[in-house]
C-alpha cells in the first residue's frame, strides 16, 4: 500500500511546500531567552544602583526563598492550565496542606518528613476531589475551585480556631528551623562550601522543577495532559481518558499548591491559617509570564521559574531603591505589561522578517 | 468588456515561508456569477481575506469601479459593498433574525435601536430572497442552511455588490442547494456579482458563468467564460497535470470468517431503530443518506458516546458492550475518522508527531510512563511517508498544514496503531481533487489488505468509487443496501428511490405509522 498511497502525487515537480508554513523562526524570538535576558538585566540594574542588593545573606537569600516558594505556586497553577483549567484555590490548597502538616507537628508529634509526606496527601486529597467535581459534573473549573477557595478558607480557620489556641500551630519539629535559615554554605565539601545566597529550601523547587519537566516532556501522561488542554473533544475520540486526565491535573496542582504551603510555612516558622492568601496572582503570572497558554495544551515548566524569578527580582530591586509600596505596585504593572508586550513586539519583528525574506 | 464592478491587478500576499498569493488577477462583472476554483491552499481563502480587508495586500491594487482603493477592514470592505458569507456559520445564534440581518447598520433613533423598526428592512431582505422566515425568530432555531441564507441576507442588507460565498455547498442537502442556487440567480438579475468557490465542479458548471482557477498562489485562468471550457480542463488547470481516472486493483471480500462488525436491531437514545447492517474483512460498507439521516449519530451511539437501547453489537464475532471511544480503540482495535476535522479530528495547535502517536503511547511507554521520542518519531515519520503527508518538519503544528494534509494526520493515529475496524466519517468533505483522490486509494488500499471500513459519506460519487455495498439510511432508520456495481447512473438511481420510496418525515412521526 506504501507505493499505492504515494503514487498521485509522485508525478508532479512543482515544489509542494505545504501552504502557510510558518518556518522555524530564529532563536531569540525564544520568550524563555528573553525572560532570562531581562531579569540578569534588571538585576544587574539594581546591582549598579545599589550594590547592597548582591547582599547574598541579607537580599539574595530572602529573594531566592519566596522565587523558591512562588515558582512551586506557578508550577500548581501551570499543571491546571495545561488541561485549559484554572485552580483559583491554590492558596487556601497551599493552607489546608500547611494545616495538616502543622497538626502532624504539634499534635502527632511526626518527624519532617512525615509531616511533610502527611500535608503532601492532604492537598493531591483535596485537588483531586476537586477534579472529581469538575469531569463528573462539567461544571468549569474557574466556578468549582472558586467555591473551593471558599469552602477552604471557612474551613482552614474553623480547623484552626478549634485546634490551636492562637490560631497558629506553632510547635516545630526537628530540622525546620534548619531548613529555614540554611543555605548552600552549611553545606561543606572539605574545604569548599556552597554560596550562602542559596537556602536549602530551594531543594524541594529543584525537585519539583525536574519531576515537572520530565513529566512534560518525556511521559506518555504529561502528553496526555496536554492532548486534553488543547482539544478536549478531539482527545476523548483518539482514546484519552480526559476525565481521569483533569482529575489528575487537579491533584498534582493540590499536591504543588500544599508543598508551597509547607514552604512558606516553613519560611516563617508557623502553621497559620493566613498561609497561601496572597499565591493566586502570582500563580497566574509567573506561569504566564513563563509561556503557559491560559487556554490549555502549551507548557513551559522552565518558564514558571523565570517568570517568577522576573517579578520577585523587580520587586525586591524596586524595595531596595525606596519605592513605597503603592508606587511599587505601579511600577510593577508597567514593566509586567512591557515584559508581555515585549514578547508580542518580537515575534512581530521576526514574523516580518520571514516575511520580507520569502 | 465593461468596467469591471470589483478588479485585482497582480494582488501579491506573503506569508511566512510561502508566497500565498502572487500577482493574482480577478475581474467582477456586475451581474454574473463568478467562479473561484482552485485546489486545498491554491489561494483561495486567502483572496478572498484580501478582497474583503481581512488581509492587506503586499502588492498589487484593488480598484472599485475603476478607482483604487484600499481596504483596511472588513468593515469598510462592507460599507464599499462586498459581502461575504463564509464557509463557517457566522451569525450570533442568540439574537434574531432581523437583529442578525440589520446587525452592521441597525435602524437606529437618538442612538438607542429600536427592534421593532428591524422587522421591516429584515423581511424585505427576505423577500427579495424569496424566502419565508419569521425575522422574529431566534437564529439557534434555524437550520444550516437557513442560517447561510440569513446570512446572504445580512450582506443584501448591506447592499452588497460583490458577495463571495465560500464553499456554501458544503453543509447543505441537494434540496436547499438548489434553492441556494435559485437565491443566487435572483441576486444576478438585480446585478450582484457573485462570487462561487466550491470543490463540487457540477454545481459550478451549472451556475457559474466566468471563472478564475488558482494554482499554488497564481491565477493560472483568469476571468475567463466559463463555456469555453470542459469538465476536463478545468481539472487539469487545478491539478497542473492531466487528471486521469486510475482504475483501482480489483480486491475480493472475505466472508468466510465472523463479520468484522456486526449490528443487529440496534436502538438508540439518539432515535435509531432496528438498525442491522454486516461489515466483514476486507469490505467496504458505505452508510448513504441525506444530511440528517442519523449516520454519524449511530457510529457515535456504537462507540459509547451516546446510549444503545436495545440490540447486539458484535465486533469480529464477540458481543461488545463498548462505554467510550477508549475502550472502542484499546479493546476493539476500532478508529473513528471523525467528520469535524477541526473540532475533534486534530490538535490543531500541537506538533504532528504528537497528533499521530497520540493512539501509540500505551504501547511505547516504558516503566516510569515515558516515551521515546525517538520511536514516536519513527512511527509519525513512517505514516508521514506511507500517506504521503506534506510538511516542513514533524514538530510543525498541524494547524499549518492545509486542509487535505490535517485530514491525513487525522487518519494516520489510527493506522499507527493495530486498528482492526475503521469508522471514516465524510473523509474528503472540503478537500481537494488530488487528495480526494489519494484518499480514494488509500481506503481501497487498506481494504485491500484486509482491514473493514464503514465509509460515512454524502458524496454519492464517493460511494460508487469506493463501496462494495451501501446501506441507505433516512429519517434514523436503514431503509435498504444496494449491491455496489460501480455504476453511478444504476447506483444514484437505485439510492435515490430507496431515499424517496417513502417520504422521510422527522423520526417522531415515523416511529407511529412505520409497518413494514
């Protein structure tokens, strides 16, 4: 059948370039390029201006602990868009998992890792009920986690109230004060050891990035994800169980969103309801800023990294250069919208350029 | 010659990678019908995005009567009097009638639309097309077709001068085609031009009076009289070379062993009843009706997405109870070509190594869930050649591909994996002579060796070139087969009467009064 299948067109010699080809378009059209470009860029701006902000102990190691916490927050929120969801309770996940963890600590008595483990099921528990909701009943994923989101936030200052006594679990176990203040430089090889810039935190976002990554790109799962983001219709016919699929991004966002709140938790040294309240604009931006499509089926997991690290970087330099708060939020808005644009205004560039060379 | 009402001097548009349109010429004289022909990404489209302000020209002029002009937007391109109806319904389902026909210009007093005074201008629109609909009613209750002609309606209403009408055969009934056909004949006798794209060479050969036929961007006959031409030569200007019927290898049916699918007194929520039809190893089955007959309805109701009431479904001699199309794929070996390539045939906006190895993944993945994406690049790469699938790369997303080539990556999933069944649903609907044809012999190929099709179309000619046997459908219910003898005059005589043996009112009326 091979030659038979062939055969028409076997004849012809005009060149069948198929119609409308956009050719590969050159690489620094690369929005992850670019990102990266803009946020050395940026830092190294606020570095001439204000050499205190290479400060690795006292800027450089607070600023990679909240990009290390923000980007587990974008990669929660990238695992949902990949399915063309949203998840706008990955902060009150973020603080049902911390809850659980805290109550391991203080009540259970668990060692770290078991509590971690323990505040690890309890948000894939709950992200997944939350899928269950969505492919069972239909309903869009934008009203089911937002009644989430609700539900949660009576629910995690209920548990609160009735278990604490300040409203905050704040017995800790072995270990977490380490894991909040070490960085890289409590780490010795012989004579040589780690920057002090980096937290050992940023071990569990390593980890994650690499578990993402892989999924994304080399696993039947990850492709599966994205088949179902991008046409869900088209994904159910060629023999994809979308359902199960949505349930599982919805778990994996769970579980990210309850690692983010163990983080951050362990950031401050308390187990408190007000965990995770300011995640979801910053879930959305990093993700987005990184390359992720609202609109499901594209993922960039290297993105979500960047992304965050741009934002935290232009807020911690705009910090340090005396920029009050409101005013910092304007300059914040201004140079998001000119990053995004930035991206629109490249591939306008370089999509003239195929042009004029064909 | 008069002044043409609408000319394109030497119309150049570039896309990335590809001259989509150079130096493309076109005269529209007032008062004929003009044809558009050319093959899946001739240019087709593309011209008629610039003559309606959607594309600027990269080069060229547009003149109006004469005078240059540049359209910026399909507004003014409205307002200069071209219409457009597209191949895509465009209407807003929600509004009515008279609000989807007076939507550019509502008759408005003081700023605030008054719906009462749309009712007039509608209905005279409606008139002067002859037909008889309620401007009251909400367009979601129309049908396709009306829906098309609210459309052409929508673009009187407007004054249009030049209307363009992509494919607008496309989706509609040999009823309400020719009555679209009479809508177009009263629009040039007020002197509109039409313009006419469609890959159904009759219907242009019937209607059409000039015609213009692209070929890779170029006008290879333009604006010429119609009558000057063959059948043959219009073909043979489209496809570049001259277009012979290949006979197909001779192949046999086996029936010896159990039917490949088997249906018996199958009942469905979506309306079917006693539907029973065999399909053994090696044939071709085609199910022939009008639009609406319930075709694609039963294959879906087969494959779990709809509920089967009653009745037995075997597939290669075993009862199959078959909950969703997963399980019809992984357990069944069946493949279902679906008929809305874009909606749920392709990913349009991922790689087409992922679009063909979406079916093969089960089957690739190692230990820890991961894919090589060497050997899914082997399999895509092996179905690229064997179909013949024109690319630039295998990463490219399929959405670039044109229309013909997207249908063949839908079809290669399922030939990636052991598809035992294929299920191909109107296969060639909006793609061109040379695919169709390539497509032809690629489903008499697969045949050949073995694999059982049923065949889904509303191309009669299809039917005929293709099928061993075909089962007539109407009004959800299998009003007879007919032995194929590959002869279109015998076979469209025979369909046709078994169609129209009976009226084919709505099933809800045929359930009371069906005796056999």
């Amino acid at each position: 059948m091979r030659t038979a299948a062939v055969a028409p067109d076997a004849g012809t010699e005009e060149p069948q370039t198929p119609p409308r080809t956009s050719d590969r378009l050159p690489f620094w059209v690369n929005q992850r390029l670019g990102l990266l470009v803009l946020t050395i860029g940026l830092a190294l701006l606020f570095g001439a201006l204000r050499p205190a902000f290479f400060d690795a102990r006292l800027v450089l190691f607070p600023l990679l602990r909240d990009i290390s916490t923000l980007t587990v927050v974008a990669l929660a929120q990238m695992v949902v868009l990949s399915v063309g969801h949203m998840n706008l309770a990955v902060g009150r996940m973020a603080a049902f998992g911390a809850l659980f963890a805290g109550f391991g600590y203080d009540r259970l008595g668990l060692p770290l890792p078991l509590g971690l483990l323990l505040c690890l099921a309890a948000g894939a528990a709950i992200g997944a009920l939350t899928g269950w909701i969505i492919a069972r009943t239909g309903v869009g994923s934008f009203v089911v986690t937002l009644a989430m989101d609700f539900a949660l936030l009576g629910l995690v200052s209920l548990a609160y109230s009735a278990l604490t006594e300040n409203a905050a679990f704040t017995s800790t176990p072995a270990g977490l004060d380490e894991l909040r203040a070490y960085s890289l430089a409590d780490i010795c090889v012989g004579p040589v050891c780690g920057s002090p810039a980096i937290p050992q935190i940023a071990q569990f976002t390593v980890l994650a990035l690499i578990a993402l990554g892989f999924l994304y790109s080399c696993t039947r799962i990850g492709r599966e994800l994205l088949l179902t983001g991008a046409n869900p219709a088209a994904a159910e016919l060629s023999g994809i169980p979308t359902k199960r699929r949505v349930v599982t991004a919805h778990a994996l966002s769970g579980l990210l969103a309850a690692l983010a709140g163990f983080m951050a938790a362990a950031g401050t040294g308390t187990f408190r309801a007000s965990i995770g309240d300011d995640f979801m604009l910053p879930s959305f931006l990093g993700a987005v800023l990184g390359g992720t499509l609202l609109t499901g089926g594209v993922v960039s997991v290297v993105g979500a990294l960047l992304g965050t690290s741009l934002v935290a970087v232009i807020r911690k330099g705009l910090d340090l250069l005396g920029v009050g708060l409101e005013s910092l939020n304007i300059y914040l808005g201004c140079v998001l919208l000119l990053a995004l644009s930035a991206d629109r205004v490249r591939n306008v560039l370089s999509y003239r350029k195929v042009v004029r060379s064909t | 010659m008069s002044e043409p009402l609408l000319a394109c001097e030497d119309i150049v548009k570039v896309f990335p990678g590809v001259r989509a349109l150079d130096q493309v010429g076109l005269r529209l004289q007032a008062g004929t019908v003009h044809a558009l022909l050319g093959e899946n990404g001739a240019g087709k489209s593309t011209l008629i995005k610039v003559l309606t302000g959607v594309h600027a020209p990269d080069g060229g002029r547009l003149r109006w009567q004469g005078d240059e002009v540049h359209l910026r937007s399909p507004l003014e391109a409205g307002r200069l009097g071209i219409g457009v109806v597209h191949q895509e319904r465009n209407v807003i389902p929600g509004f009515s009638v008279a609000e989807n026909i007076t939507l550019q210009q509502p008759p408005a007093r003081r700023g605030l639309i008054s719906p009462a005074a749309m009712i007039g201008p509608a209905r005279d629109c409606l008139q002067e097309l002859g037909l008889d609909l309620d401007p009251r009613l909400p367009v979601r209750e129309l049908s396709v077709a009306q829906q098309q002609l609210v459309e052409i309606a929508k673009a009187l209403h407007t004054d249009s001068r030049v209307l363009l009408l992509d494919e607008p055969t496309a989706s509609l009934s040999p009823g309400e085609a020719e009555r679209l056909f009479e809508v177009i004949r009263r629009l040039t006798a007020r002197g509109t031009c039409v313009v006419f794209v469609s890959h159904k060479l009759e219907e242009v050969f019937a209607l059409c009076d000039t015609v213009t036929v692209l070929r890779d961007g170029r006008s290879v006959l333009e604006s010429a009289p119609l009558s000057e031409h063959t059948h043959d030569d219009i073909v043979s200007l489209m496809v570049g070379r001259a277009h012979a019927a290949t006979a197909f290898t001779p192949r046999t049916v086996d029936a010896s062993g159990p039917a490949a699918l088997s249906l018996t007194g199958i009942a469905t929520a979506a309306g079917h009843e006693d539907v029973s039809f065999d399909v053994a190893t090696g044939e071709i089955v085609g199910l022939y009706g009008l639009v609406g007959a319930g075709r694609s309805e039963l294959v879906k109701a087969v494959l779990g997405l709809d509920r089967v009431h009653s009745g037995e479904v075997r597939v290669h001699g075993e009862p199959a109870s078959i909950s969703s199309p997963r399980q019809a794929l992984h357990r069944y070996g069946i493949g279902y070509l679906t008929e809305n390539r874009k909606e749920e045939g392709v990913f349009l906006d991922q790689p087409i190594t992922r679009n063909i190895a979406v079916t093969v993944w089960r089957k690739l993945a190692g230990a820890l869930g991961q894919v090589s994406s060497k050997r899914e690049q082997a399999v895509a790469q092996d179905l690229v050649d064997r179909l013949g699938i024109r690319l630039a790369r295998l990463g490219q997303n399929a959405g670039e591909l044109s229309g013909g080539n997207q249908q063949k990556v839908s079809l290669a999933k399922w030939l990636a994996t052991d598809t035992r069944l294929l299920i191909v649903d109107e296969p060639t609907v909006g793609v061109d002579v040379r695919t169709k044809h390539a497509f032809h012999e690629l489903l008499w190929e697969l045949a050949r060796d073995g694999m059982p099709i049923v065949l889904i179309s509303s191309d009669l000619g299809e039917m005929v070139t293709l099928a061993d046997r075909v089962v007539v459908m109407a009004g959800h219910r299998v009003r007879g087969q007919v032995a194929n003898d590959h002869d279109y005059e015998r076979m469209s005589q025979r369909i046709i009467r078994l169609i129209h043996d009976r009226p084919a009112p709505e099933a809800a009326v045929e359930k009371g009064r069906m005796t056999p």
